[in-house]
C-alpha cells in the first residue's frame, strides 16, 4: 500500500513536471519539517540542525509535508481556540531523539511528543477537504474547550477526509459546555483509521467520552480504551449511517455513564471482533437501533450491569461470545427479532434472559478475571474450548490461528499451550 501510494505520487510528479515544471515541486514528495518545543526557529525551512516551533512550522509546511516533533518531555502548546487547525494533506510524527545531525532517529515509546491544550483550547482541528491527516507516535492531552465538540481533537470534513492515527495517546481531554460529545476525539464526515492507539480519562458531558462518530466511517483496531467519562457512551458513541468496526482492543473501567458503547439511532453498523470489554459499569453495548454483528468477545460485569441491550429493530447477529459476571447479560427489546444469537457462553450472570441457539452454561476457567485483558485469557479447563461455531474469524485477540486444537473456541482468546504456558509463567 505505502509502496504503491509512493509509485502513484512519483508519477503524478513527473507527470506534473511534464507539463508544467513549476507546479510540481520536490515538496509534493513530503518534506520533513523538524519540531522542537522550545526555543525553535521562526524562520528557514526547519531543517534537521534548526528545528522550528510547532506554529511555524505549519504555516510553511506544504500539502504532504511531514512535520517530525521531538520527543524532549516538554509538551507542546499554542494559542487561540486550538493548537493545530489543519486543512491539508499533512504528517505529525512524534518520538524524534532532536539530534542535530546523523539519522533521524523515531522512538515514540523513548521519546515522547505530547501536544497540550493545556485545559483551555482544543488539541487538533481538522477540515480536511479531499485530504489526509496522519498521526504518528504522539500524545493528544488536556484539550478543552467551550464549543461542544471535540476536547481534544475535532475532525471533520465539507467532502471526504480520511485521518489515520497510530501510536497515538488521547488523553485527559474534554468540554465544558453542555451539551457536549467526543471528549477525546469527534469525528464527523470523515473516514477514521486508529490502530494502536489508547483512549483515557477523556470526558464528554453528553455522549462518547473517548470518541463520538457521526456520519463517518471507522476503523478500530489494536487499541485500548480506558476510564474514559459521558453521560452516555463513556467510551464510543455512533450516531447517523456510520460504518465502524472494532477488533482486537480492549475497552476497560469505564465506570461513569450508562452505556460504554452506544449505537444511538437508527443507522449505525458497528462490527466487534476479538475484543475485551472488562471491568466497566453500565451497559456493555446499547443498540438503540442499526446494524449489529459480535464475533468472538468477551465481557465481564464484575457482578453488575448488563452485557447487551439489543433494540427492537436492531438487525444482526452474535455469535461466540462470552458474558460473565453481569446482573442482565442480555436485554432484548420486545424481542429483537432480526438479532441472531448463538453459540454464546454464560457464566455468574444474575439474570441469562435471552440464550439464543447452541448456548453454553458453563465456566469459562478465566486465567485471573480480576486482572485485565491477560486475565481473561481462557485456560484449559474452559467450557469455552471447541464450543463455538465457525464465524468466519481464523485469528483471535493475539493474532493466533483460529481454530486450534479442535473446533472454535467461544471468546476473544483461542486456547493453546503454547500460548497459556508463557502467561502462567509471568
Ligand atoms: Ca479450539
């Protein structure tokens, strides 16, 4: 895909060059712009050996420039309503080591680039028209402001737009005024990539504490969200005919608002493969209506709450899912009747009002369900094992084959020993 995009932009360049040679520059290729949080250039083209600051080095960045941040600690703040407005085709890359010279050395996890809205402005906004933002290895933090949405970053689109954020942290982000939506991130009108990405103590008023997705197009995948605050969705909620799926992340104490997920009206379609949903208070996910298809995850309650809240005209299906530890593991609304059920596992629920096909009632043998996602990892003793169905899904959360050992296993995890014996050696 990189290489491919590569070859398409050298042959519109030369192309460019053809027939007009000024038009295309050596710029369209994407040139690097250093980023320091103090004492930067305001002037040059902030070259390797004279970073600029962050405000200017936007300003003269061209379309497909990358900007790359140091990583010193000190994080970067701005003035006006936001940190960032972009509205070009545009890189962020943090983790930069700020040697002068030699190789441009990128470390995110040893070198962190944390852009503050320092509680009074948002981080990022974005108007993206036919263009794309990427985020790469940076921090998203403290963003705040008295519109209503978007604490931290706010991306939206006239047309299309497409964002893609990996190794980025959004967190402590939120609005004060009410009613207010996407503490984190609100995304509207755009198409939406995270992959490796973590969502925490992000807080909306209203609805979607770590993200609120309206009218766009979502893909989740690798990521963790984590005590993130609403009044309803603490973590995710999806509003209007938005696509989104979900797979392999990890949604974790969210332990405000009444609903950790939320599909909010009639259009959302929302696919959730090899997640864990653990330790949060609530509804698990509420499907007021849309389209709903559960492949492969596991819940827990903690002895509280409730797994699922299907809708009356919510259409799809679930198939191998583990619900433990809940008050209500699922709540049908006059029955859901276009919402399949099967091959599910019960276990330690108060209430198991709706079993659907080929149900399993037996214990799931949980490595540590006090711990988090690691924990609820199935050992050999589970009912889980060889109990599912084939979905259609040939890995699990770790990237495991499925199935292994036999049949499907019910979960996010799929058994093995080669697996378990590492985990119970930690
Ligand atoms: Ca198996």
């Amino acid at each position: 895909m990189h290489t491919r995009a590569r070859s398409v932009l050298a042959v519109l360049v030369i192309c460019g060059l053809g027939l007009s040679a000024p038009r295309a520059s050596v710029q369209a290729l994407g040139a690097q712009r250093f980023v320091v949080p103090m004492l930067g250039a305001t002037i040059g083209t902030c070259p390797q050996d004279t970073p600029c600051t962050l405000a200017y080095a936007l300003s003269m960045a061209s379309p497909g420039d990358e900007l790359i941040l140091a990583g010193t600690g000190i994080a970067y703040t701005g003035t006006g309503s936001q940190v960032l407005l972009i509205d070009k085709t545009l890189t962020i890359r943090g983790g930069w080591d700020g040697a002068g010279t030699g190789p441009v050395v990128i470390d995110p996890a040893a070198h962190h680039s944390a852009i503050s809205g320092a509680g009074t402005r948002r981080v990022v906004r974005a108007q993206l028209d036919n263009e794309t933002l990427t985020l790469d290895g940076i921090t998203i933090a403290d963003g705040g402001t008295t519109e209503s949405d978007g604490g931290g970053m706010w991306l939206t689109s006239p047309s299309t737009g497409t964002v893609n954020m990996s190794r980025v942290e959004v967190t402590a982000n939120g609005n004060v005024t009410p009613p207010s939506y996407g503490g984190g991130v609100y995304a509207a009108n755009i198409s939406l990539n995270i992959t490796g990405c973590t969502f925490s103590f992000n807080n909306a008023l209203s609805g979607g504490g770590g993200l609120k997705i309206y009218q766009s197009t979502v893909e989740i995948a690798d990521s963790r969200f984590e005590q993130n605050s609403a009044t309803y969705g603490s973590a995710i909620e999806v509003e209007n005919p938005s696509p989104v799926t979900i797979e392999r992340s990890v949604f974790v104490r969210h332990l405000s608002g009444s609903s950790v997920i939320l599909l909010s009206d009639a259009d959302p379609a929302l696919v959730m493969t090899n997640n864990y949903i653990i330790h949060n208070q609530g509804v698990m996910i509420d499907a007021m209506g849309g389209d709903l298809d559960l492949l492969h995850n596991t819940y827990s309650g903690d002895g509280a709450g409730t797994g699922l809240m299907i809708g009356s005209t919510v259409t799809g299906n679930m198939r191998n899912n583990i619900l433990y530890a809940f008050t209500n593991s699922i709540l049908l609304e006059a029955g859901s009747p276009s919402f399949v059920i099967s091959h599910t596992l019960f276990h330690d629920n108060t209430h198991d009002a709706a079993l659907g096909s080929d149900y399993v009632l037996g214990d799931p043998c949980l490595v540590d369900p006090f711990a988090d996602e690691q924990g609820f990892h199935i050992a050999n003793c589970s009912a889980a094992i060889d109990a599912g169905e084939d979905a259609g899904i040939l890995e699990d959360y770790d990237g495991d084959l499925r199935p292994r050992l036999g049949a499907f296993d019910i979960g996010a995890d799929e058994f093995g020993w080669l697996v378990f014996l590492p985990l119970v050696l930690r």
